[in-house]
C-alpha cells in the first residue's frame, strides 16, 4: 500500500466520519446533571467542613 492509497483511505475516513459527527453534534447535552451532581456534593462537602470546623472552634 503507497502513501498515496493510505491518504485516500484517511480522506475517505474523515468524509464518513463528517455524518456521524454532525449527528452527534445536533443531540442535546447530557452531562449538566452529572456537573449538577457534583456542584451539589461539593458544596455539600464544604458545608460539612465548615459545621465541623465551626464545632471545633465553638467547643
């Protein structure tokens, strides 16, 4: 196989590719819950510091 077969291949690759990536594109975004998630946890773990810091200060 010459470089130049192994470039049409790749071009043909990308060209198939090109649909499927659109298509992806066009779908609507699933991660914000999971980033909702761990805003929540965080914020709920810095919560959770503070109570006990607050323990330990006020004790």
């Amino acid at each position: 196989m010459t470089i130049a077969d192994m470039n049409r291949l790749e071009h043909a690759a990308h060209m198939s590719m090109d649909g499927f990536q659109d298509t992806e594109a066009a779908l609507p975004s699933f991660d914000v819950p999971a980033l909702t998630s761990s805003r929540l946890a965080a914020i709920v773990a810095s919560a959770a510091i503070l109570m006990v810091s607050l323990f330990q200060l006020f004790r």
